[in-house]
C-alpha cells in the first residue's frame, strides 16, 4: 500500500493519478524501474541530489509531498474508471484544504481534469484554483509516456521549480 508523504503549508503537493503496482507493492512513490521522477525532479532543481525511491519520505525535508488522486493501484493509469476518480473526489479536496500546500502539481493531464470537469487542459500554470491552492499541471513521469523525452521533462518540471522558487523569494524578501 502506498500512504501519502504530507504535511501541513508544504510548497508543492505532487499528485500522481495513482500508484503503480511496484510502487503499492514497495511502498514506496515512483519506485518502479522505468518511472523517472526522481531523476527529472533533482534535474529541475527541486532537490540537491536524486532521492531514491526507498527514501521518499525525505522530500518532506525539502518542503515538497507526495499524493495520489485515486488510492487503487494499476499498471497503466488508464485502467481508471471516471467512477473512481469521483469517488476520489471529496477525499482529495479535503487533503488538499487541511493540509494547505501552496501549489498542487498533477502529474498528468487526467486527474485534474476529473476534477475540475474542464474537457480541455494545457501544460502548466492553471487560470483557477483548487481548493484556494495554485494549480500546475506537468507531464507525467512513467516510462509509459512515451510523449515527454527525459529532456522535454526536465524543462516542463524546471519552469515549475523557478515558479516555485520565485514565490520563496518573495516571502523572503517582503
């Protein structure tokens, strides 16, 4: 089973649609052989070094977590039925007020579409809220993406990462 890596006021909140069989089985986010996160996120700059898989716990210490929109694991995301991803609904809206993140990156298009009910979604920095949190959506990390190049995720994730880091220096400076 895989459990959130969460807290309350993080910086970001990275929600991927759903656990992937190695990864529910191991417990641990993104541990499946052909998933580069780990890889893209040291690469965009959000960590010093590449955390690996078994050390997810750590990406709290760099104010970042880890959540899925449907708790029920698949070996593609597509095996998801639009009933699941509803009934996910509410349980995710009440994670995202309680624990307040400043932003919420979808890893892929296909969560927040369900919840937000838009049939049509770009890449990145979303014109509305959810749940009063700033809403990015990023291409998604699997190995079955054979959309994004390692490169093309690293510059999607990197613009993310110098929006992010913006807004710390914000509050720094103000």
């Amino acid at each position: 089973m895989l459990i959130d890596i969460i807290a309350n006021n993080l910086t970001v909140i990275f929600c991927g649609i759903n656990p992937g069989l190695k990864s529910s089985e191991d417990g641990h986010h993104f541990s499946g052989r052909s998933n580069r996160f780990w890889k893209v996120l040291h690469e965009a700059g959000f960590t010093p070094y590449q955390i690996e898989a078994v050390n997810d716990r750590s990406l709290l210490d760099f104010g970042y977590g880890l959540t899925t929109a449907v708790e029920r694991p698949t070996s593609r995301a597509d095996e998801l039925s639009k009933e699941e991803f509803d009934q996910a609904f509410e349980h995710f809206k009440s994670k995202m007020t309680k624990f307040n993140p400043k932003y919420i990156a979808f890893l892929g298009k296909a969560a927040y579409k369900a919840f937000s009910g838009k049939k049509q979604i770009d890449w990145g920095l979303q014109s509305e809220s959810f749940c009063g949190v700033t809403v990015w959506v990023l291409p998604n990390t699997s190995g079955l993406n054979r959309g994004f190049s390692l490169d093309d995720l690293i510059i999607s994730y990197r613009e993310f990462y110098n929006e992010t880091s913006t807004l710390k220096m914000d509050r720094i400076n103000y």
